[in-house]
C-alpha cells in the first residue's frame, strides 16, 4: 500500500501534537450531506459546496489525538475559501475532550471511542443533548524500533504476557516467557523491554485496552479463562505520553521496544524510518495481519476500531458557524480528509446513516 503522505507542515505540527493548538480562520460553508462513499478519496477541494453566506464566530474542538488530523486538514481546506470563522483544534485525548464537551466549554469534541457511560451522565447532568457521529476506521498499530529484528508479530497472548499488568516490573522480553510457556505461546530473546504508549486520557488507551487485554481476559484469544485469574488492564510501570511524537521518539531510542499508536501516525513513522509495524494474530500460531487500510476496512487486521465526533445540539441548533462546520466535515470534500491522512473511510450505510442522523439532528447514543 502507499501512504498518504501528509505536507510538512502538519508533519511539523504533529511533533507537539499532544499540547498543539491550531488556530485557523475559517470561513464556515453549508455543505451537501454525503450520498456516497466510494468517489469521496477523488473529490477536489474545488468540489465543495459553494458558499452561500459569510458567518463570523469561533469556537473549539477538542479531544481524541487521532482525530485530530482529519479536522485539522478540514479546517485548512477553509481557509482556501474566505476566512470568517475562527477554530481552535486541540488534540489532548478523547478523555480530555469528552470532560470539556460534557461540561460545555467546547461544542464540537473528537473521540477514538464511544462516549462512556459515566462521561454521558456528566452529559445529561449538565443538560448537553449530543449528536453522535462516526467519521472513519482506524487499526491501533503495534509498533517496535525500525532495527529491531528478533520481532515481526504478536498474538494477543504475547501482547498481554507483554503489557498487562501480570507484567509489572518485566524489563526483558524474555522475562515474559514465564507466561507464553504456560499456554504454548512465542518464545522471546532475552533482551531488553522498553515500553511506550499513550495514557489513560486517551481513547488509543481505552480501546487497546478493551479489544486486547480485555479480549484475553473474556476468553477470546483461546485461552481457558476458568484455570486462573487473568488481569483487566495495562501494566502501569510504562512510559506513557498524549504526544504521539514523544512515544515515537522512546520507540525509535530503544532498539527493542515496544509501544502502539493510530494506524495513520504509525504509518507516517514506518515510511519516515522511524518506526516498525509489527504483524498482530488474534490466537497463538494465527495468521499474522499488518495494518493497511485494505486489512482495517475488511477487518482482518484485529484491532480495528471506529472514530467519532460529538456535536453540541443546542449549539448547533444557535450558532450557524458551528452547524456549517459539521455540514462540511459530511460534504464529500469533507470526508475526503479521511482517507488522506490515512484512516479508512466508512462503508455507504455508515456514511448515509451519519446524513440521517444530522439531517433530523437525532441525540443520543446512535451507534453500538
């Protein structure tokens, strides 16, 4: 697969993305709803709705760090048309977004995972409607220093011999034998382990979290859950960090480290030298899959997981700038943006079922 490549200027961007935010001046347009998904990887910028009227306001979007590219080349696209209104876009993690959203600061917040419940009962305690949104497919990427050479995959058992928190204090892989010899799983070398990923604050956490560790603890990996008791969460003895730069500088630092990211930043690293991805089987002995966008969309590669945006009701439904926004973002040179930064885009009923959902402004929780 090639990647999409992103201009030096984000890639500039990306190396702060955890405290970056970018004020853009925008000027805000009312979009066509999308009616398809297959030309929207085609559509020029010159395809965009036309602007019907100038507006003037300014507002935040925050949140989730993966998402975090799709809006930033949204917003750039706006200012090749009039400048008008001013975004701020801020990438601090899904947690951090979803406690601003929910406590009104910001209309518009990004997650790399569904609301929690506790986060929509801050929600609904404050009187917020939301408008719940899917934008595209991601595959959260295991990835190792491009001179590491003793490792290509990783079964969800290794991942958790590796990472749970049965592996506190482990600081070689070797160490992590003690628990593949028990079920028959992957002999490691007998080097050093480093450890690298994002914090709790974001939904790359969260998700990893439910779709591997958790997965090996509910018995889907093979593994005979009623012979002993197995761990529910992520060892807490490992470098963590919301800037996706600052990960990728301690896995590129230590030959044999390990860590996971986006699909879209982990591929931008891999092509840049800075990185390795490593293959990922659901079982023990099973088939090795890479992310590429081909394996994320068909949902081989294994884990995979949807993005989303949450939008304000109330706002919307007051400020035309906010609305306008989220018309775009549904435009098909909105959902172009996906793609291009290297998420998968969303098959056709997704896409319409987005359509509906902001055409009859529906709250609430849409999506499983």
């Amino acid at each position: 697969m090639t990647s999409p490549l992103l201009p030096p200027s984000r890639a500039d961007r990306f190396r702060s993305i955890g405290l970056l935010t970018v004020i853009l001046a925008v000027f805000a347009v009312v979009g066509a709803l999308v009616t398809n998904s297959d030309d929207s990887t085609s559509v020029a910028v010159a395809d965009a709705p036309p602007v019907t009227e100038s507006l003037e306001g300014n507002f935040l979007v925050s949140g989730s760090s993966t998402v975090f590219p799709i809006v930033v080349r949204q917003a750039e696209q706006f200012q090749e048309l009039q400048p008008g209104v001013a975004i701020a876009v801020e990438g601090p993690g899904s947690g951090d977004g979803a406690k601003k959203f929910c406590d009104g600061e910001v209309p518009i917040a990004n997650a790399s995972r569904l609301l929690k419940d506790s986060e929509i009962e801050i929600c609904e305690a404050n009187g917020i409607e939301f408008i719940e949104m899917r934008r595209g497919i991601d595959g959260i990427s295991v990835i190792t220093s491009p001179e590491n050479d003793l490792i290509d995959c990783l079964s969800f058992n290794d991942l958790y011999a590796l990472l749970s928190e049965e592996a506190v204090n482990t600081n070689s892989w070797a160490q992590a034998n003690d628990l593949t010899s028990t079920w028959g799983g992957q002999e490691f070398p007998d080097v050093p382990l480093r450890v690298f990923g994002p914090g709790e604050e974001s939904g790359t956490f969260d998700s990893f979290v439910e779709i591997v560790i958790e997965g090996v603890f509910d018995g889907k990996t093979g593994l005979d859950t009623e012979s002993r008791e197995f761990a529910e969460n992520i060892r807490p003895d490992y470098t963590s960090s919301p800037n996706d730069n600052v990960i990728m500088d301690g896995i590129g630092a230590s030959k044999y480290s390990i860590g996971w990211v986006g699909y879209s930043f982990a591929q931008e690293a891999s092509d840049a030298g800075r990185a390795k991805l490593l293959a990922v089987s659901t079982e023990d002995n099973g088939e090795c899959v890479l992310p590429t966008s081909e394996t994320i969309a068909s949902a081989d590669f294994p884990i995979a997981r949807f993005l989303y945006t949450y939008i304000n009701a109330d706002v919307a439904a007051n400020d035309p700038s906010v609305a306008s926004f989220v018309d775009y973002m549904l435009s098909d040179v909105g959902l172009e943006s996906v793609p291009a930064v290297g998420y998968v885009t969303l098959n056709e009923a997704d896409l319409e079922k987005n359509a509906e959902l902001w055409a009859n402004r529906k709250t609430g929780r849409s999506w499983e």
